[in-house]
C-alpha cells in the first residue's frame, strides 16, 4: 500500500505536526479509532483558549461503527464530500454556541472564531497521533442540527479523521486530488507591516 506524503516546503522551519499536516480524502476504510484516541482529540479541544474562557463549543464524536455516523454521512454531507468521507474511521461535528453561561446572546463571528481554535487543536492532535483529518464545510448544516435535536448552537464544520488510505484503490478523480502540491502564498502576501509614522 503506497501512501501519500506531503510535507509542506516552508520558507523557515516550523513543528513537524504543522508541517506534516494536510487535508486528505483516501482514507483506509479498514481502521478503527480507539476510544483513548477519540478521548485525546476531545481533551485537546478543551483545552483551547477562548474569549473570557468561555469555551462556547460542544463536539459529537462519531465512530464509523455508530449508527449516527452513517446517518451525518448520507444525509449531513453534501456534495462530492458523500464519495470519501464515510471511508473516514471518525466524523467530529462542531457546535458552535449561540449563548453564554448567563444566557446572553454570543456574537456569532465569535462564536465560531472560538470555535475554530478548537477544531484547530483537534486536527493537529490527529496530526500528532498519526491520523489525518479533514474540515468539511460541505455539510447540510439545518439537517445536522435535525438529527441531534439542537436549536442553541450553529454547526461550523464536520472534521473527518483517520488513517491514510491507499490512493491506488481511488478513484481517478480523488487520485489527482490526493496528487496535487500543496500551496500557500508567499510570506509577504500574508505579513502585514506596521504603518510608518
């Protein structure tokens, strides 16, 4: 089984759970992830930092052997997401807060700011646990909230995560997905200088 590797080529050296990090969709459809594994990914959540430590977040973790897994695949994917994201050994569905502890209302762009700090920290303990994960913005966001019944959160996101499948046993269209070079823009384009006075 040949595995794809894509190691960023960053213009300084940064952590190898950054660098080694990327997005795939050829998952090996025969691995399971332990229940400690799933623990470390949700400890890793709550512990990211958020405004006034409010933590406005809620995870589902959903193992492939959960009925509720197979549910969020055929019906809370959508698009070309449906194809290779059930071969995925865990689907984690992010809940964004609507309100706080008080039950004041929560800015929604904090919200999910805060948010992704957390699915942040999930991806990258994948990283360092030897699995691979995967955002997904392609998600029935109304019919996900449905399924589990909740009227107080948005959904941000379904991160897939999992070991690396064999890119051979793809499709054509995933094999030149899995194929493609990683790319980003250039330091300049991203660092902003400090006005001149």
């Amino acid at each position: 089984m040949s595995h794809v590797s894509k190691t960023a080529h960053t213009e300084v050296p940064i952590s190898d759970v950054i660098a080694n990090r990327f997005s795939p969709r050829v998952y090996d459809p025969t691995h399971t992830i332990s229940d400690d594994e799933v623990l470390r990914l949700s400890e890793a959540a709550r512990w990211a930092p958020s405004g006034n430590n409010g933590q406005p977040w809620r995870f589902a973790f959903l193992k492939r052997e959960d009925a509720t897994f197979q549910v969020i695949a055929d019906t809370g994917l959508s698009g070309f997401n449906k194809s290779w994201a059930p071969h995925a050994s865990l689907l984690v569905v992010a809940f964004a807060d609507k309100f706080k502890a008080d039950g004041s209302a929560i800015d929604r762009h904090a919200s999910y700011f805060n948010n992704a700090l957390a699915t942040a920290q999930i991806v990258l303990e994948a990283e360092a646990l030897g699995l691979k994960s995967h955002y997904m913005g392609g998600i029935d966001h109304e019919e996900i909230l449905r399924i589990f019944g909740i009227e107080d959160a948005w959904v941000t996101c379904v991160i897939s995560v999992g070991a690396l499948g064999d890119p051979a046993a793809a499709s054509e269209a995933l094999q030149q997905r899995e194929a493609a070079p990683r790319e980003r823009k250039a330091l300049t384009e991203i660092v902003v200088e400090a006005p001149s006075k």
